[in-house]
C-alpha cells in the first residue's frame, strides 16, 4: 500500500472528506488530493501531523513498521545447525535481516527526499484557489469545482471575452441574434451544464455583458450554497426575507418544469436576479439574470403572478382578480391568458371569465404593448402564444366571434401577426359559417369599410392550406345556398360577398 493509499484509508476512518482533513491540516483541499494520488507526498512536519491527526506512528503512517513487522511474522525460523557453526549463522543471518530493513527504508523514505521534485513537474495544472467569498463574486454569480480550483461567473459586464477568465467551452453550436444596436451581438451558448447568455460589442476593445447563467445540474451553487437538488426549505434559510414567490412558468423555452418559482433580486439589484425553479420541493433549476429591461419592476410584487413570502410562506392574501385591477385592456387579455395557461385546476365559472376577458377586450389590444409583458427579449414568443390560443379554440360563441372579428379592425394588429389572426378567424368561419356572416352583418360592424376589411381578412385566412381552403368553399357554398339561413338582405350581400371571395378570387 501507498502512503497516498494509507492517506485516504486512514482519513475515511476518521470519517473525514478531503476538505475537512486539509482544514484540520492548514492546507488546501487540492494539497490532500495530491497526496492521496501520490502525485506530491508531505514534507516532515506535515507527515508527523498527519500520524497525530490519525492516531499512529511516522512509521507506521509510512507503511515502514507494519510492513516489516509482516515481514518478520511471515519467516520461517530456519532449522537448527551444528554448535560449531551456530555464530557464523547468526551472523549471516543478522546481516541479510539488516540489508532487507534498508532496501525497505530506502524505498519508503526516496519518496519523501524527493517530493519537492514532484510537485514542481511542470505538466500538473496550477492548484487552484479555494471557494471564493460573496465580497469576490457578488450575489449574482454560479460557482462550481473546476480541476484548477474553483470558478465562478458572475452577471453583467466582463473584464475578458468569453468565456470571461473560465476554463468553460462551447459543448454545441450556439445562436448569434442581431440586436436593435448598431454593432452589437446577442450570443446563446451551451457550455455543458451550463448554458449562457451575453451581449458583445464591437470596438477596441470589445465589450461583453453576461446576461444569463442557467444550469439544471447539481455542483453549480450560488454564492449561498444553494444548487440544484436542494430542499426548498435550505433556500428559504439562505436568503430568508429576501425572496419573492412567482407563480409557474409555463410555456416554450422554459428553463425546466416546476410548480413555482422562488426570485432573489433586491432592490438595490436594479434587475439582477436569482430565479430558483422548485419541483416536488427541491430546486430543479437556477437562472441567474441581469440587465432586464425593466429593471426592479420585473420582479416587484404585484399580487397577480409575484406575491410576498412572509414567515417562509406565499402570501396571497392581497391578490387582485381581474375586475379588481385597475389594468388597462391589453393587461386584461394577458393575465386572463396566463390564467387560462397556468393554472390547470382553475374552475369553470374563472375560465369562462378569462375566456371573457380575453375575447371582448381583443378590439383595444395594443399589439406591441402586449409582446411587452412577457419576458424581456422574447415579446414575438410572447405575442403568438396568445395567437396560438385564438387559433385552437374550437368552441365559439356569438359574443366570443364578434370578440375575434372586432379585433382584426380595431387593434393595431400588423405585420407578421396578421397573418396567424387571420387563419384564427377563417377556423372560425368554417366552425360556424351561419353565425359568423351574421356577426358581419351586425350593426356592430354597419361600417361598409369595415364589413369589407373583415370578408378580406376571412378570405385570407382561408385560402392556405389546400384541403383548408376546400372546407371554406364547402362552407359558404352551403351556406349562401341553403334557404333561409341568411334571411336579412345585409347578411345575403355579405354572404354573397365571401362566397365571391373564398370561391371565386381565391390567391
């Protein structure tokens, strides 16, 4: 056995980890590894504090006692010789004893004379240093145990280009997005376990600001210990009275599923952010986060998606329904839909309510406004997940296609969002042709150029895809031709008009 091998097995005796042994010790927890892997041995004094620490001898410690104590039980006492001859075997025997001791000496102590040595080999990698304080990584940082020691990175700017003074490299191909900045790059990366996010701007020299460090795997800890597969109840400890409980994150894109969210940002973080994924009450992941654009106020309490934590537990007494809120009707739309998303056991007097709120407030949605609420730099993701729903929903009232139709003439919906509305609309001319061109006809719509914007639109949406297009003429075929069902002229001539434009001048 080694002296690194009798190291170790004398320090899980004790019950020791290497740390614990190189703080009783005065050295680092790399110095420990090194001489249990017989990579660098201790010196004098290290050596006899070893044997002290571990209740034996130097010798002992150095494998010299035991083995030749071994060595002497396994001999077989050599068979007596004639008295005349006795003395020269005595001391033939003294002597190959004593050569024995010193080749065992020599062996065991050469590594010890030449441990200097060793440890100077310039192919070991540096020995790091130890876990570095909060005063060093601030708040908003992840470190982990690295082969030089550890590391750390910490949100905002950089002193250095990625990967920031760290030993990381990409592990998978990573995205580069343009930015509304002349020159400047927004850079997602895959570094293993972690995975970040940094901006880099161009000049002499360049500049790089650390956004986001995310990691779903243990041994990634924040400057308070806490990392993934932690109880919830060590992170309450760890940042006690200074956490807000945000509701599920639901959605693409997520971090990692969860039930709730915990977010460690004080006010004088001006929008930093430690967000804490929590699944079956353990943390299933950790974001850290800088630099949002709506600093504090992204994670201020508002009593509709982050509540207070008062003595360890949310506290939802001061939340606000729908009604209650003075929010405006964009606001309405997205916390009624965030409802609708999130909450799987909501009932159906609140659904129905939420699906109210959604379809009679589409007429004053501020498009761009709306992106606005979701997350910071994911405002388009934010905008077709409220298309997607008007686009899977295959139960419609009158109240609720008035609700549709009303907004495809009176919002400030353009652009690429159009697009999507219009197949949202056409689903529902196909669903309920009869009541559909009769909500066109409505005095809700007396505007000729509004009627003729929504037949536009309607015809639009149901020219793509091919076999989409077939249900639509199949649609308003029978619809302008079955008796009676369009009984007023205003609802002939607007039937007359879609069949003209879904039949007749398809794209």
């Amino acid at each position: 056995m080694t002296l690194g091998e009798r190291i170790c097995q004398l320090r899980r005796e004790q019950g020791l980890s290497q740390e614990a042994l190189a703080d009783r010790m005065g050295v680092s927890r790399q110095a420990v590894s090194k001489w249990e892997k017989n990579l660098s041995y201790p010196d004098t004094e290290n050596l006899l504090a070893l044997a002290a620490l571990f209740g034996v001898s130097a010798d002992e410690l150095a494998g010299l006692r035991r083995e030749s104590e071994n060595r002497a039980e396994e001999e077989t006492p050599p068979p007596p010789a004639p008295r005349r001859r006795r003395r020269f075997h005595v001391m033939l025997g003294g002597a190959v004893i004593l050569m024995v001791v010193l080749a065992v000496l020599a062996l065991r102590i050469a590594p010890l004379v030449a441990f200097h040595q060793v440890t100077e080999e310039p192919d070991l990698p540096p020995e790091g240093q130890g876990r570095p304080g909060v005063e060093e990584t601030g708040e908003f940082a992840l470190l982990w145990q690295g082969e030089r020691g550890y590391e750390y990175l910490s949100v905002g700017e950089q002193a250095e280009t990625f990967p920031f003074g760290t030993t990381l490299s990409p592990t998978a191909l990573g995205t580069t997005e343009d930015t509304d900045f002349a020159g400047m790059t927004l850079h997602r990366v895959p570094c293993g376990a972690l995975s970040l996010t940094y901006t880099h701007l161009d000049g002499e020299p360049a500049q790089e600001v650390l956004q986001t460090v995310e990691t779903i795997t243990a041994g990634y800890e924040t400057p308070r210990g806490i990392q993934v597969g932690s109880d919830e109840s060590a992170v309450l400890d760890a940042y006690e009275g200074e956490l807000v409980y945000l509701l599920e994150e639901s959605g693409e894109n997520i971090l990692c599923p969860n039930d709730y969210r915990y977010a460690y940002a004080p006010a004088a973080a001006y929008g930093m952010a430690i967000e804490f994924y929590l699944r079956s009450g353990h943390v299933a992941g950790i974001a850290v986060r800088s630099a949002d654009d709506r600093g504090n106020e992204a994670w201020a309490v508002d009593n509709r998606s982050i509540f207070p934590i008062v003595n360890g537990q949310p506290d939802f007494s001061g939340r606000q329904e729908a009604e209650q809120e003075t929010t405006d009707a964009t606001q309405t739309v997205y916390i009624a839909l965030q409802a609708l998303l999130s909450d799987a056991n909501l009932s159906a007097e609140d659904a129905y309510r939420c699906r109210r709120d959604i379809y009679g407030n589409l007429y004053q949605l501020d498009w761009q406004a709306y992106g606005a609420l979701g997350e910071a730099g994911k405002e388009d993701e934010t905008i077709f997940e409220l298309l997607r729903y008007l686009n899977t929903q295959e139960t419609l009232s009158e109240s609720e296609i008035t609700g549709l139709l009303a907004g495809a003439v009176d919002s400030n919906l353009d652009g690429a969002y159009t697009d999507s509305y219009t197949i949202a609309m056409a689903r529902a001319f196909v669903a309920y042709p009869e009541s559909y061109v009769k909500c066109i006809a409505s005095e809700r719509f007396a505007d000729a150029d509004d009627r003729q914007i929504l037949i536009s639109l309607t015809g639009y949406g149901c020219d793509v895809p091919e076999d989409f297009h077939a249900e639509a003429v199949e649609a308003i075929t029978y619809l302008v031709r079955r008796s009676g069902a369009l009984y007023t002229e205003t609802e002939k001539t607007c039937g007359q008009a879609l069949y003209e434009r879904i039949v007749e001048n398809p794209l």
